[in-house]
C-alpha cells in the first residue's frame, strides 16, 4: 500500500504532473509553453519516425515473402529489450542511489521494497516511453497488414506496457549486487564505473555469442531457418527469449497466442518479484552510507603551498572544474564515454568469435586514403555530437549555476572553457582513429589531418549544442541521470547537430562528385564547418550575457 | 527513550574517526540539546540515528527499537528534519504533507485538524497550494518542520531546525517543543545557536572531534569549566582544549 502512496508521489514529482496542473491554473503560459516543448519534441523526431515506419514496411513486405512476417514483431521486441537492458543501467544507478529523496525517504517508515518498487515504476514508465519510438510503428505496421483484430491491439499494447519489464528487472538487479559490493570499498565511483562498463560489455559478447551461426554451416543453416514457420523468429530470440512470447503471443493467433500471452505474462510478474526480493534484502546495503565521501589525510603546509601556487587561466579554470566534475560523477562519465567505449567493443567482437576485421578492411581499402581521413575526422565529430557534453554542459551545473552568474568570469570566458572542455571529450575518441590510422596503414600526416579535421568537425556540434543548452537549461533536476537523459536539450542538440553534418555531407558529397578531387572536398567541409560554428558561436556570445543574467533557479 | 552505546564511525580505515565511542542517554520528556564545531560529528551521528548511515560499531536504541534490527518500528516512531531543506520542489506544500500523512498513516480528520494548525503556526497557510519551487529558503524549513510535525512522534530528531526561520516562527516551534516535552515526547536537536540551547534545553551534549567530551545540564557542564558564565564561554572553552 505504502509502495502506492509513494509511487504516486513520484509520478507527480518527476513527471511534473503537480507542476503542470499548477501551470494551468496559476500561470497558463508557461503550462502552454510545456506541453508546446513536449509537441515540439514530437514534431521535431518525426520525419526519423515517417522513415522508421517506412523501412518497418518494407520489411514486413520481404518477411511476408518469406512467409515469416512474425519477425517484425520478434525483431522489434528483442531491439527494445536490449535498449532497456543498456540504457536503464545509468536510469537505475541514479533513480536507486543518487536521487535527492532518498535523505528524505529513508528515515521514513518504508520498507526498502517501498522504495525501490515505485523507483522502479518510475524508470519503467521512462523505458516505456523510450521504447514507444520503436515499438509501436511495428505493432501499427503488422497490425494493418495483417488485418489484426481487437484482441491483436489489446494484447500489443499490454505487451508494449510489459516489454521493459523483464530486462529492466534484469538490470536493476545487476546494480542492486553492483552497489552493494562497491559500497563495501573506498573507491565506489571507480568500481561503479568499472562495473556498467563490464556489464555493457559482457552483454554485447553474450549477444553475438547467442546469435552467431556455427561457421562453415552457413547454408545449412540458412536453409534451416527459411524451412521453418518460425525460423526467423526463433533465430532473432534467441538474443532474447521471452521475445519469442511476445511474438508469438501477438503472431500466432487463437489459443497459442493466449498461452503465449500468459508466458510473457508470468515472465514479467517474476521478474518483478525477484527484484523486490533481492531488493529487500540488499537494496539498504548499497545505499545506506553509499553517498559517503572518504576524508582524506589533512595536507602539510608545503602541500597545500605546492597546489596552490600554479594558477589557471579563466577558461581553463572551467575547462577543469567541468571535468572534474565528470571523472567524479560516474553517471556523467557513462554517458559521455559510452559511445566511444562501445565501438572498439564492437570492433574487438570479430575477433574473438572468429569473423576477424578482414572483410571490413578489405572494404575500406577500396576507398581512397584522403577520403579515409576525413572519415575519421567526421568519427571525431560524430562522437562529439553523441556525447552529451555540450548540450548538458549549463544543465548540468543545475542549482550550482548562481556560481558562474556571480563569478568574475565572462560568460564569453566560461563558454570557452565549455567549448574547450567539449573538445578534450571529442578527443576521446582519437584512439579509435588512431586505430583506423594502424589498420588502414595511414601515413603520419594523414593521421594529423584526421585528428585536426575531427577537432574543426566537432565544433559545429559542441558550439550549437551549447547554443541550445544555454536557450533553456534543465537547472532544477534532482538527480544527475536527469542532466543528461530526460534532458530536452540532449535530444534537440542531436537533431540540430545531425541536421548540420547532413548539410555538410550533402556539400561534401556535390563538390566530390563535381570534382573528383579531395582538396574541394576538404575545403567544403572543413570550411563549411568553420562557418557554421563561427555563426552559432557569434549567436551564443551575443546572447550569453544576457541569458546569465535573466536565469533564475 | 534515546540510547546511543558505543557508538563508532569512522573513515580511511579507521584514520578519520568522525564518531567515536559515543555513549549518550535521553529521557523521555527531555530536549537534549546537541552541540559542536563543525565537522565535530553531529550530522554523522544524526543520521546514524534515523539510519542514513550505518556505524562501524555500537547501537542506537530509539523507544525501545534497534535502528540495525528494527528500522522500521524507529521511523515510525521518530520525525527527522534534515541539516539542509531539500525536498520535492515540484510539488506543492500541502502534496507533500498529505505524502507525509500518507506514509506515517496520519487519519484523515486528525489531518485536517493539525495541518491548518500547523500551517497557521508557521505562517504558510497562503502558500501551502504553491509550488514547493517558488519557496524561500525559510518557508521550505517551515514546510519540513510542519512535515515532521504533523504525525506527533515520540522522538523528534532535528538536524540544525532554526536556521532560516524568522524570529517568530523561530520562538513558535521553540513553544511547540517545549509543550510537546512537558506531554512525555523526547526532542534531540543539534544547533549552533547556543542562546537557543542555553534557554531550551533540559540537558546538552558537546561533541568534538568525534566524542562526547561534555554532557549535562547547563549547571553540570559549569562544573566542568572555568568560565560560569554564559553557554558560549562554557563551549569554547571545552572544545578549545
């Protein structure tokens, strides 16, 4: 009962539901202004989604072919459950451990599973909403294709409701066991991060492992799996059994479904039952004293003389508080590192399941080496887009951000430093071209290019994100998941930053094709970078002064 | 009614000790006020004692419960206002009281008669349907305090509570406190505000550097000074040697 109360608290609190209601009532402008942001949110992913829907369709078409249109709905159920399983692992970390009432509802009368259930339920209903984008245009494609019945639309969107739930659980018990070990040592944000990555890492193996077809058995397997009603099906769930329920239950028809339903039914039901079991015996453990900060040993005066005697510049002084901040925050160093960490994971994946990198070396080698560097250039900026550095970097500072209005600093200054700091994240991903540069044989100077033109490509993304960020901060968030990932500004800054490298592309692309040359290419580009981040950054320094000082927390 | 033994904290294996064998009793009926430096170890014990942090040795015994055996019997018998008022600020007042009707299981009618009162005590009473966001540092102490009014406990356990209150609000729950000791409940505050317990505390405790090193009625910690005059000489006296 107490697990209720307290779960319709946090639907009102990190839902806004309290606040929006009050909108309306007190101040109809802004309740406008947020349910017009929430439109533009949707507005703004839906060309992405048109084309979603589109390629879901003519897969539906060649899976019909095949006779196994099943594999739509298996295919998209597996893709949701692994985003949930990856993505909820950061949600869960700072939901669970880091947010702000939890000093509050400790001490109150609530068991741990209290907590912990309507936690849970709030990081379900944001996975729910996560995976709506690619969950229900599957459901609408198979659904009207296939002439579904009322029965098909009921059961899918219970589905849709279920589907986060198994891995979510999954997930969460992971971190339960991750936290409470971490919070028996002194070093707990070193091992928090240690432990996300090696679990991003051992689901990535686990996946290929479960999907990989025995080598030299290829056509026999192909042939297998084609013969099968539900070949396609089976193979896709594999990397993820219950969605095999799932697709079935919605698929199958008649009383298959039913008892398919009921599978997946019983499987959520005890996945959320584990959970509150481990939860109440070790949800404390990870928790309770888990915030604690180890003192350090008092410095001597020389020490203290020694650090304090070398200053920074301004802008290096922000550079350096912005990643401090970061290696102290493993939410934040996460996220930010996720995407870099991830490739050479997926690289080194072929490697050990006996693929080997050579076809796709044979294939880059096919393309000329100038083009090969830029291509590193636009990885360096690419990972400067996906990385939410810039487009959280105000968010971020949340309540703390009086400090920067009243500090001596410009904003101009404060904004090189974030630039800057942007930059040393985008830098980030230099090993994974330098490995490019050893595999492809790159001269010195084609890497230096590279790197160079990854730093001038990044810019376009860091300054505009920074631009949109600073438009509109989040500053009142409660925990730091909030920063980045139900951040707004994350998900504009990647449109707007996508949107810039697609003009930049499309130059690149006509000038190559009309010249046949590099250079053209180069200067395009590289150029039209230059131009664009000098244009968002003139807007930002212009509008900055004045942002800092209208911004009230 | 309050039973610390033995009680120990400690940080770089054992380097650091922020609490250290810390012994202490208090009555029921009695406000015991918690005094130290900063960094002396009283927000570490106090949390300890509402079981934000778990000690390295020794028990808390609140109205009879073991916070390590029985948690739950202690927060439901205990209120805390924490050092710094953070709470939910997109709720608004009176969502976050009827929250904390809700979890300490507060009836309906006794709700509806103590919560005006209590708003009235603190002068909220016009905002309590705003946003808790739009508060000022002052009117968010109040919304906590009447928070952790508002279901009687036996024990109230208060992290600095007057600061940020105006004078009367200040004096308001100073009287409060007061009535509610003289009615057998038990108050276990800290403060750096000696005047405050100088005047309302039945008997204090002076922490430093992790141990109790004073403990007693304002009378028996002059016994233990020099300096007999006011609570501020006695203080600085202690925690200088």
């Amino acid at each position: 009962m107490k697990m209720l109360i307290l779960l319709g608290l946090q639907l009102k609190v990190n839902f806004g539901i309290s606040a929006l209601r009050w909108y309306l009532k007190n101040d109809p402008k802004r309740f406008l202004g947020s349910v017009g942001l929430a439109v533009l949110v949707i507005v703004s992913l839906s060309p992405i989604l048109f084309v979603y829907a589109q390629m879901m369709q003519s897969a539906y078409v060649i899976a019909a072919g095949l006779g196994q249109p099943g594999i739509i709905l298996a295919s998209t159920v597996v893709l949701s459950s692994l985003m949930v399983l990856v993505f909820s692992l950061t949600y869960v970390m700072s939901v669970f451990y880091f947010s702000r009432d939890l000093s509050l509802l400790v001490p109150l009368p609530l068991l741990p599973r209290d907590i912990l259930g309507a936690k849970f339920f709030v990081v379900l209903i944001l996975d729910i909403l996560t995976i709506a984008p690619f969950y229900l245009p599957s459901l609408l494609v198979f659904g009207v294709n296939s002439g579904a019945g009322l029965l098909y639309w009921v059961a899918g969107i219970f589905i849709f409701l279920l589907v986060p739930v198994v891995p979510l659980a999954l997930s969460s018990i992971f971190m339960l066991c991750l936290m409470s070990l971490v919070n028996l040592s002194r070093k707990k944000d070193t091992l928090q991060l240690i432990g996300l990555f090696l679990f991003l890492g051992a689901l990535l193996f686990l996946n290929v492992y479960l999907t990989s077809i025995p080598a030299g058995e290829e056509t026999d397997f192909l042939e297998r799996i084609l013969a099968d009603e539900q070949g396609l099906v089976r193979l896709t769930a594999r990397a993820y059994p219950p969605a095999l329920f799932a697709a079935r239950a919605l698929s199958a028809g008649g009383g298959e479904s039913l008892l398919n339903f009921l599978y997946f039914l019983g499987m959520s039901a005890a996945g959320l039952a584990l959970l509150l079991l481990v939860g109440q015996m070790i949800f404390y453990r990870g928790l309770v004293g888990g915030s604690e900060v180890q003192q350090g040993r008092a410095l001597s005066r020389e020490e203290l003389a020694g650090i304090t005697a070398g200053a920074l510049s301004p802008v290096w002084a922000i550079a350096l508080r912005e990643i401090k901040y970061l290696v102290r925050t493993p939410i934040y160093l996460f996220n930010s590192l996720a995407m870099v960490a991830v490739i050479p994971i997926v690289l080194a994946i072929p490697l050990f399941t006996g693929g080997g990198l050579a076809p796709l070396l044979e294939l880059l080698h096919t393309v000329p080496k100038a083009i090969q560097a830029l291509g590193g250039a636009a990885f360096m900026g690419l990972m400067a887009l996906f990385a939410p550095a810039a487009s959280s970097s105000f968010s971020r500072e949340g309540r703390l951000f009086w400090i920067s209005q009243v500090i001596p600093v410009s904003p101009e200054q404060q904004i090189r430093g974030k630039v800057l700091y942007s930059l040393i994240i985008a830098f980030l991903s230099v090993p994974v071209v330098a490995l490019a540069a050893f595999w492809l044989s790159w001269s010195i100077s084609q890497f230096l290019i590279a790197v160079l033109g990854g730093v001038i490509l990044s810019l376009p993304a860091i300054i505009s994100n920074l631009l949109i960020d600073l438009l509109r901060p989040y500053l009142t968030w409660d925990n730091p998941q909030k920063a980045i990932k139900q951040n707004i500004n994350v998900i504009f800054g990647m449109v707007v930053g996508g949107a810039l490298y697609y003009l930049l592309y499309l130059a690149g692309r006509h000038a190559y094709l009309a010249t046949g040359a590099a250079l053209p290419l180069y200067l395009v580009v590289l150029g039209g970078a230059a131009v664009l981040s000098a244009l968002c950054y003139g807007i930002l320094v212009k509008i900055a002064p004045a942002r800092y000082r209208e911004i009230a927390i | 009614m309050i039973e610390i033994a033995n009680l120990s904290k400690s940080y770089l294996k054992g380097a650091v000790k922020a609490v250290d064998n810390l012994n202490l009793k208090v009555k029921a009926g009695e406000i015991f006020g918690f005094l130290g430096p900063n960094g002396a170890g009283k927000t570490t014990t106090i949390k300890m004692m509402v079981g934000l942090l778990k000690p390295d040795s020794g028990s808390i015994t609140i109205n009879g419960f073991d916070i390590s055996e029985q948690p739950l019997a202690v927060k439901n018998s205990i209120s805390y206002v924490p050092e710094s008022p953070e709470i939910y600020e997109k709720l608004t007042g009176i969502e976050y009281l009827n929250f904390l009707g809700d979890v300490y299981s507060v009836p309906g009618a006794a709700r509806k008669e103590k919560i005006p009162a209590l708003l009235d005590l603190f002068g909220l009473s016009g905002v309590v349907g705003d946003l808790i966001q739009s508060y000022s540092h002052g009117m968010r102490q109040k919304i906590v305090l009447v928070g952790a009014l508002l279901h009687e406990p036996e024990v109230y356990i208060l992290d600095e509570p007057m600061v940020g209150l105006d004078p009367r609000s200040s004096n308001n729950l100073k009287n409060y406190l007061r009535e509610s000791c003289d009615r057998g409940k038990t108050v276990f505050f800290s403060t750096h505000i000696l005047e405050v317990a100088e005047r309302l505390c039945d008997r204090i405790g002076i922490i430093h550097q992790g141990r109790l090193i004073a403990c007693g009625t304002l009378e028996e910690l002059r016994g233990l000074a020099e300096s007999k005059e006011t609570l501020e000489h006695i203080f600085l006296e202690l925690t200088e040697k």
